[in-house]
C-alpha cells in the first residue's frame, strides 16, 4: 500500500496519471477507481461513495443525496475547466470555521480539451427558437440543473429560484423523475460545458477580425543579442505556417522603436514597406491615417519583405535607449479603431519618451528583507492606467522581454495584466541560449486557440457571494471581467463565501459565461455550470478537497497579501493556513486527500516565488509572480512541488512511444537526496525548466551512449545538451522520449533542458527543489516542519517510513511522497569519493 506523506501515517491511493499519460499507473499499482484520465488529480474521491456516510443525509432534508452528489458528478462542466478547492461545502458558518480550506474554483474556459474526453457541444440558437434561453430576472443560462414545473411548461431557474414559462416552442413533456424526455439529447440540459453560438443581439458592432500589432525593440541590445533577429524570422514562419486561424481575415501591423518611433506602410499598392520615423516622443502623432495596419491577405509581400529587411536596416545601430511607453502609444493610436493582440518585445527599461522609468530605482539592498515589496510595487499608476485605456478599445498586450539588466516589471507588467495579457521574461537573453524558447513561446502565443472582444460573466446561486476574483483581467462595474482577447491558456480563479445570516441551499451553483468572437467572426458564448454538494459534516469535506486547486487558491491569496503589505504577511498567512490544516488532520486523520496540503504550502514557502533569500532579484521575483497569477492548476502545482525521476535505471516499459506517441514515464521519486545515489542521472522539472543531475559515478557506457562523453570529467554541459537524445541508439532514443513526453505534458512554456554535473555552480539550483530536505529557503525537513506545525503521529512512537518510492504523479497531480528524514545536501556516495568539501550541511 501507498504512504500517506505523514510518518507514521496509513495508506493513500497514488494519484492517476495525468492527462496525455495514461499509462502511467504502473502495472504494480492498479489505476484507483475514481481515475479521470483527463487531469490525475489526489483528492477527487466523490464518485457516489458518499450515501450512507454518517452525518449526511442532515444536510438536506428531505431531498435525496446520493440523486444531488449524482447529479453535480454527471452534469459539471469538466475537470479540464472548472476546479473547485472542495466538491462538499459547508452549510453553516460553524462548519466553515472548522475547514479553514478557501473556498473557491479555479476556470481556464477555453482549455484545450484532452485526448480522451469529449469535444464541448455547440447549440446553435434556431434550436431554442431564435434565442438562448436564459433567467429573466438573473440572466442565468439555460443548465441541466433547473427544475421543470406545470408539466414543462414553466421552468425555476437554479441560481436564484426565478419560475418563468417555457416558451411554446420549446416545450416538450417530463418523464417519471420531473425531467424531460429529451434531456439527454439536448446538450445545454445534459452538459456542464457548451458553446452557444450568438444571435445579433450579442454584437454591440460587427464581429472585429483578427489583428495582431508587432511592437519590436530595435535598439543596440536588441540587435546584438540576436533577439531581432529571432522574433522577425518567427513570426515570419508562423505566417507562412498556415497555423494561425483566421488568415483570411487577419490584419497586421509593424512598429519598431528605440529612442524614437518608426512606423511602416503595408499598402499592398507599393513595391516595398515605406519607413516613416516620430522622433518628437512629447507630441505623438500617427504619420498615416491607414495602411499601417493591414489585410494579411493583401499584403503579405510587404509583411514579410519588412520581416526579412529589420536586422539588417538596424545592423550597425548605436541607439540604446528604449520609449516603450510611447510605442505601446503609437500602436494604441493604430488600432483602437478596431481593438486586438499588442505583442511587445523589449530589451532595455523605458528610458525615454512616455511612461519613461529610471533604472536606479533597482536596490538589491532590499532583497529578502521587509522593504523588499517596494520593489515589487509599481513606481506609478502610469502603465495600469494605460492598460485601462487599451482595454476600453478592447486591446490586449503581450509582452516579451529580454533584457540584459534591470528593466523595473513591476512598473510595466500592470500593462499586461489589465488587459488581459501575460508577461514571458528571458533574462541575460542571448540567441544560442534562450532563442529557441522565445521561438516556441511566441509561435504558441500566436498559433493557440482564441477569442476576440470577450467579456466574461460568473454567477452564484442565492446564499452565496463572490468575494474576489483573481487573474489577468480588467474588472468593469462589480462582476463584468474584461479580457479583449481570451485564449486556451488563460485561467481565472474566484473565492466565495456564504451572504450573511442566509442557510444555503442544499447546493451550490456557479456559472460562468464567456462571450467572445471567434477567429472566423463569429460570436460564440462559452457557459460552464458546476454544482456545489453542501454538509454539515466538516469530515465531508476534508475527504473531497482537490489539494491542487486548493494549493492554487493558496498562492492566489498569499501573493496578494504579499504585494499589499509585504512578504513576511504572505508567508505568515501560508504558516497559519497549514498549522490549521495540520490541526485538522490531527483531528480527522482518515482524511487522505487533506495530507498532501502541508507538503505544498513547504514547497511554497521554500520556492522562488515566497522564499526569503537575497538571491531573486526584484525583476524575476515580479515575472515569478505574474505567470502564477495566470497558471492552470496543474503547473502551478508542478511549479510548487516538482517531479524528479531516475533515468538510468528505466524500466523496459518506460520511454516507448504507443500509437498516439505518448509513453510511460519512470516512477516519481521522493524530493530529498536520500532517493539519490553517485551512479544516478535525475531528471527534475516544475513545469517550467527541466534540470539533469549527474552523478560522480555514472557508469562511463551511459555517458557514452547519452551525452558522446568517454568520463564524467569530460562532460561539457553544454554540448551535453545538444547532445542528449539525439545519437540514435536505443538508450538515446528512450531518454528522448521521455523528455518529449515531459514537454507534450507541459506545452506552456517551451522547457529548457539544463544538464547539471554533480559539483558544479548550477547545482544549488537542482537542490533547491528537494524541498523535502533542509533548502536555501527553509531550513527544515519535511518532518521538522509538519512538529512545527503542530502534527502529532496517529499511535505515537512510529517511525517515518523509510525510502518507500513516490507514487506516480501526474501533470503536477501531486500526491505527496512519504518523507525521508534526509537532512539534504549530497546523495550518498562511496567513501572513496566523498570529499569533505562536497557534503553540503
């Protein structure tokens, strides 16, 4: 059987596999019965176990139970969308007080859907009689989960109670149970997750097309650090890809800037771009009323004859000073006509024109004490109100930016965030290093699924209140949520609460409805419905808490608190939360689900993102910051609690492609460097960068066939890089497979692998993400800081269990491995190899 991740503790199912993997529950360990393949999650048990568990039945008089639980469990949009910190609610302020679990559901309402489960149901509107049936007090959609009176004729909305009459034509009988005969064959009466498509009356203006407006840094750093270059030659092939939807309809601009702005005309009339420079920053003004924005379809010579002439117009360039402000500007006065997609790639701080910041602002001084959040706050309201504006004219920004130094994001990235945007950060950017994965990352921006002009509503059922929404988004009046432009990566997260002095219903509602104009132009309403099982029983809930979306919620709030009074606050609300969640566990030690949270919110105290050392500069610590803000549940989770595994020990079975060219990844092992030896090599990844340890010991065969190195002394990480996965054998092959694995698991961002010899300067880093041992940022082992947090052992006198396997995670599904009591540093090694100076204490 599984450890819990307690000492001492009982055994826990592993968490399934993830989504793309679903093979990964190895033979010796059967898949557990509530699997959903699409996303492994530890802590989603409530799949109809839930009748006759004492305590229950008081939650809802005179209603059926097991019928509610059923119900939420088949008619919720799925988990790929919508994820709730817990599927059982409290029912009673009294109940809440003993869960401490915020309450709250994390949307990502375009995700992409997983290979195994089924597409989201178009409803075109001639089917509801020219409309879309909605509440007409609370504007609710039409869901599986309203009641049907009067024989169908009328029907009382879910969220607020509201009974209205069923219009005539599409009325239909009931069957024995009060639903409809037709229930299953109607997709907004059978699924949590449809896609409506719009009548006229959802359009304030004609649906605009896809517009995407290039604003490129071309200043000295730009140039010689090759990122011209990798932006315009990958955009290029992106257009010439055929990947980008909307083709027929897209319109594009260039804008280029240093210390002042350049404007290019894309008129398809003339026989290449003509250049028009603004030098004067203080008093902008657009050289041309049209043709800087233009139909892809017209001119797409002009486009790319200007993509292929950049480097070399600005090759011998002495400008190296940034107006960032001002270009963003500049654009903004380009397309606010039409709205759409503002990419902008930087490679100094906005020195000069507009919105200008001044790089002595940068006090390392600061870092790791209380004052360090000054340098996390923006120095003014000046790119927020920006975003405000771009927003209005329905315009999101992108923003790439690779800098050589401090380039203040705290100030900028408010740009990104309001309009619904995101940041991508590659400091010390240098092409032979990081210009592969700018590459990907801006081919994806470009080519993933989304929506234009959107705006996103969520609804609660009556007793229930929304308390805060989190997210990249603008919001507009108290709940309209503002993202120009929505994609298949973006994700939002809400809290909720009870309203005062109200007993809530026997369930929950919560719906969310997305409104947006598709690529092809058409207007499309993404709804997701989710249905909330209330109890008395705080055990109830324990038992059905989804510990990532928990986690995720967790971060959601610390990051606040830290940004709006400082870092010590964020870390002290994380320790109080976990002390309550221990508290908890020491009292309702059955809880399985409820024992990895302690083991996340260490990982979160000992990550980049909370942790108290003077080594993250203030510019990494705000990217940091920004991609968690806007993450899908299971890379953040990944993020805070990374997967290690051993590469030369596979199992047959592991790194061999099936038909759909996935593959069995080896065991997850314990994060603590008691699950290390010499002659190992050990994968690390957190979603975000993959790390290769190898060992003192490996054997010089798999150096070899690995990495082309005869000796340990002779491996060149970089080479070694280059090197591993592609010399064509089989023990090559595997590890390639693997590695693609990894990275299919995690399309966002593109992973850089980092091959890492035991002893060598980047080794911290590797270290750093055993969280289980004593870290940089904590030093305490996972057992030393479940005492502190006040965990008393079940049966007092048990010994951890020792060098048990981890059990196999998914995407980040993060089932905790029971915990060695490793106080960190070194794997072991032979004694003829341990030089004193290697043992780190």
């Amino acid at each position: 059987s599984m450890s819990s991740p307690f000492p001492g503790g009982g055994g826990v199912e592993p968490p399934p596999g993830p989504f793309g993997a679903a093979g990964q529950a190895q033979a010796s360990r059967p898949a557990p019965a509530f699997f959903n393949a699409a996303e492994g999650v530890p802590g989603r048990t409530h799949s109809g176990n839930f009748s006759g568990v004492p305590g229950m039945a008081s939650s809802a008089p005179g209603q059926d139970l097991t019928a509610m639980v059923r119900d939420a469990e088949m008619f919720n949009s799925p988990e790929h969308f919508l994820r709730s910190t817990s599927f059982r609610l409290p029912n009673s302020v009294s109940t809440k007080q003993k869960c401490n679990i915020p309450l709250g559901i994390i949307m990502q309402p375009l995700a992409p859907v997983p290979p195994e489960a089924e597409q989201v149901h178009e409803v075109g509107y001639s089917s509801m009689a020219g409309t879309i049936l909605r509440c007409k007090s609370c504007r609710t959609y039409i869901n599986p989960f309203i009641k049907w009176e009067g024989n169908g004729t009328s029907w009382k909305c879910n969220m607020c109670g509201h009974s209205q009459k069923t219009i005539d034509q599409y009325v239909n009988s009931l069957d024995a149970t009060g639903n409809r005969v037709d229930r299953f064959e109607k997709p907004e009466l059978c699924r949590g997750a449809v896609e409506y498509i719009a009548p006229g009356e959802y359009m304030v203006r004609p649906p605009q097309p896809p517009v995407l407006m290039f604003v490129i840094d071309v200043s000295y750093t730009a140039v010689v650090t090759g990122m011209l270059d990798t932006v315009v030659s990958c955009i290029k092939e992106t257009l010439q890809s055929g990947m980008m939807a909307g083709g027929g309809r897209m319109q594009i601009g260039v804008i280029t800037y240093d210390t002042s702005l350049h404007f290019y005309n894309l008129s398809s009339t003339l026989s290449q771009p003509q250049m028009l420079v603004v030098s004067d920053l203080e008093d902008l003004f657009l050289p041309l009323p049209d043709d800087i924005l233009v139909p892809f379809s017209e001119s797409a010579d002009q486009i790319y004859a200007l993509l292929d002439a950049l480097p070399t117009m600005f090759r011998d360039t002495k400008a190296n000073e940034s107006c960032m402000g001002s270009a963003v500007k500049g654009a903004f006065m380009a397309m606010k006509h039409i709205g759409g997609k503002l990419l902008v790639f930087g490679a100094c701080i906005p020195s000069v024109g507009e919105l200008s910041l001044k790089s002595t602002r940068d006090n390392p001084r600061l870092l790791g004490t209380d004052r360090e959040v000054e340098l996390l706050r923006p120095v003014s309201e000046g790119y927020k109100d920006l975003g405000a504006e771009l927003t209005r004219a329905q315009i999101s920004v992108e923003m790439f930016l690779a800098p050589q130094q401090y380039i203040d994001l705290a100030s900028i990235s408010p740009l990104a965030k309001y309009t619904g945007g995101d940041v991508r950060y590659y400091p010390n950017f240098h092409i032979q290093t990081s210009g592969l994965k700018l590459r990907n990352e801006l081919q994806h921006v470009l080519t993933r699924y989304m929506g234009w002009e959107a705006v996103m509503r969520v609804r609660v059922s009556r007793g229930w209140k929304i308390t805060k929404f989190y997210g990249h988004l603008f919001i507009r009046g108290a709940d309209l949520l503002v993202v120009p432009n929505c994609h298949s990566d973006q994700t939002f997260a809400i809290t909720f609460d009870m309203e005062e002095n109200v007993t809530p219903e026997p369930v929950m509602y919560v719906q969310s409805a997305l409104l947006y104009t598709n690529c092809e132009g058409e207007r499309r309403i993404r709804v997701h419905t989710y249905a909330g099982v209330t109890t008395q029983n705080a055990n109830d809930i324990f038992n059905s808490v989804d510990v990532q979306a928990a986690t995720t919620m967790l971060s959601h709030i610390a990051l606040d608190a830290s940004l709006k009074t400082h870092l010590p606050e964020g870390r002290n609300r994380l320790h109080t939360t976990c002390q309550q969640v221990v508290q908890a566990i020491n009292m309702a030690p059955q809880a399985e689900k409820l024992q990895f949270l302690p083991l996340y919110i260490m990982g979160m105290l000992k990550s980049q993102a909370f942790r108290a050392t003077t080594d993250i500069s203030a510019d990494l610590r705000t990217y940091i910051w920004m991609r968690l803000e806007s993450l899908n549940v299971a890379q953040l989770a990944a993020y805070y609690y990374p997967r290690m595994m051993a590469l030369h020990n596979c199992p047959d079975e592991c790194g061999v492609p099936d038909e759909h060219g996935r593959c069995v990844l080896p065991d997850m092992l314990n994060l603590t460097s008691e699950s290390m030896a010499q002659d190992g090599i050990y994968l690390l990844e957190d979603g975000d960068t993959m790390l290769m340890w190898v060992g003192r010991a490996v054997d010089s065969g798999l150096l070899q066939g690995l990495f082309g190195a005869p000796s340990f002394e002779k491996l060149n990480p970089t080479q070694a890089e280059e090197t591993v996965g592609t010399r064509g054998d089989a023990v090559s092959n595997k590890i390639a497979n693997i590695l693609r694995q990894v990275r299919t698991e995690r399309s966002v961002p593109y992973m850089q692998l980092k091959v890492i010899r035991c002893g060598d300067n980047l080794e911290p880093r590797f270290f750093a993400s055993l969280i289980e041992d004593r870290t940089a940022g904590l030093q305490s082992t996972y057992t030393e800081f479940l005492q502190r947090m006040g965990y008393r052992p079940q049966g007092q006198g048990q010994n951890p269990p020792q060098g048990q396997n981890a059990p196999p995670m998914g995407a980040g599904a993060g089932g905790a491995p029971p915990q060695g009591t490793g106080a960190g540093g070194m794997p072991p090694m032979g004694a003829a190899l341990t030089p004193p100076h290697m043992m780190r204490r």
